[in-house]
C-alpha cells in the first residue's frame, strides 16, 4: 500500500517548539533566586549550574553574584559570599567561630597530622602521583595516612600508572579545595614563595661556629600514629 505524500505543513518544522526560550539579562531580577540557591545549598555551586538552574545569561549571573558578595562584604554582616572549589557558597564570618561552636556544641576541631598534612602536600604539588612515588619523597611507609586521607575524601584515584603493577595514582579532590580554601589548585602557594616566606620567618641564619641542635639518630618508618 503506497503512503500518501505529506504536505508542506506537515514537513514544515514548528518555529515555536524549535525557538530556545529567552535568557534572563537583568541582573536585578535573578538576584533574589541566585541568593535563595546558594543559601539553599551545602556545597558551592559552579556558575554554570547557577545560569541553567536561573535560565540566564553568564553576564547576569556574574553581576548579580557581585553585587551578593559586596552586599555581605561588611562586618555588620553575619555572613559572606566565597568563591571556592570552582563555585560559590555563603559561609559564616571567621570572628563567629567560637559562637558556633558553642551553640552546637562542637568541642573537637577536625585536625589533619604533621604525617597528613606532609602527605597531603606531595600529593596536592606532584598529582597524579603513585603511594610508592610519595613513600619515596617521605622516606616512610605512607600507605596509614593516605588511607586516612581517603577517607576524609580529601584525594581520590586518578586511574593507575601504566608501569609495572600498575599502582593507583592519587589526586586531590573538590574538598580539598574547600577545607583550604582554594578556588582551584592554580591558587596553591609556590615552592619559592614558600621559601621567602620561611626565610622572613626565621630570620637570619646563624652566624658561622654557632652551636646547632643535635639531629635525632632514630627516624620513624612508618605513620601509624594518630592521624
């Protein structure tokens, strides 16, 4: 049986259903919604996410979270807008800490070890890298505190390394980001800034024929210490 041939009207596409519906422009009218995601949400919000979500445009967005963030950029202001881990998210003021906390009663801060934070350095300076590739570096058995790493979710695998028993290779994660501070990992300090910094720290060096601390015989091989 031959099919009838359609007609023009029904070849023709629909204008209406293929036109994309109009993006938002004014800053001023995406305000009070954009303020209403971040305070809403527990994690930063990328601003690719906020413009979906908003149906507006990337200039709206970026005017809009301006104005938030100099809005709550005031002491009198219990709050502030920051710009971390690719994204934006409202945070109470630093000078509230101790208020908060006794509020909740929260009386342990999360510390990370010497043993982790070393750690954690290696891998957030020469990522992607392998356990044994940080374990060399250290000079210990590093395998405890990476595990402990892991499980504070402050790094993850990034695949394994294509050499021979294709070790995992380790990397830092969004929180990572977040519990520095950091808006992404171009931010991290440099090594020679570092450096200066420890300089102005310590001061002088020593005048020549002064008497220097004895270094311990005993190093430790492993850290299986309290993390």
């Amino acid at each position: 049986m031959q099919e009838e041939p359609q007609t023009e009207a029904e070849i023709a596409p629909d204008p209406e259903a293929e036109a994309p519906r109009p993006r938002e422009t004014r800053a001023d009218r995406i305000r009070p919604a954009l303020e209403a995601l971040l305070f809403s949400s527990r994690r930063p919000i990328s601003e690719k996410d906020l413009r979906e979500a908003l149906e507006a445009t990337p200039e709206a967005v970026s005017e809009a979270l301006a104005t938030l963030a100099r809005e709550a950029d005031i002491r009198e202001r219990g709050i502030q807008l920051e710009r971390v881990a690719s994204g934006w998210r409202y945070v109470t003021r630093p000078e509230h800490d101790s208020l908060l906390r006794k509020f909740h009663e929260v009386s342990e801060r999360s510390r990370l070890s010497l043993a982790a934070l070393e750690t954690l350095a290696i891998i957030a300076y020469r990522q992607p890298i392998t356990l044994p590739e940080i374990q060399e570096i250290r000079g210990v058995n590093s395998a405890s505190v990476l595990n402990t790493l892991f499980e504070k979710k402050l790094v993850t695998t990034a695949g394994r390394k294509q050499v021979v028993g294709t070790p995992f290779l380790y990397r830092t994660t969004p929180d990572f980001l977040m519990r520095f501070g950091l808006n992404e990992l171009a931010e991290l300090p440099k090594p020679e800034e570092l450096a200066e910094d420890l300089a102005a720290t310590v001061g002088e060096p020593p005048e020549a024929g002064a008497a220097e601390e004895p270094a311990s015989d005993a190093a430790p091989d492993s850290d299986d210490e309290d993390l």
